[in-house]
C-alpha cells in the first residue's frame, strides 16, 4: 500500500496491509501447490467463465470441454 493510502487507516487497521502480504509471500508457492490447490477446491459447479471476444456459444463451449 501507499504511504499516502497508508496514514488513512490506523495501525492495526486490516486495511492498512496488503491482504496478498510482502513481495516475498508468493515466492515459496510451486506450480505443483497451485495445481493441488485447484484439485482439492476448486469444483466445476464454483466456477465462472466469462468469453469476452466474438465467438459463437457452440465454440466457446467445445473449447472449456477439450481444455
């Protein structure tokens, strides 16, 4: 966060840190953690998708199925 956002909120405040944590809180996370993360959380019925370019509702979707 800013300084300038920074003096806003007081010191304990939540807002006053970046909820993702320093530079550094992503680094020990592996291509592997992230895939388990998906495996053991994500399900099909949580999910939204969103096609944001001119592409026809058949192809779109046969594109989520092959993918």
């Amino acid at each position: 966060m800013s300084q300038g956002l920074a003096v806003l909120f007081r010191e304990d405040h939540p807002y006053r840190h970046s909820p993702g944590g320093g530079a550094g809180a992503a680094a020990p996370i592996t291509a592997d953690d992230v895939r388990r993360f998906f495996r053991d959380h994500v399900q099909p019925d949580q999910v939204v998708v969103i096609a944001i370019r001119d592409v026809s509702r058949e192809s779109f979707f046969e594109t989520l199925r092959t993918s």
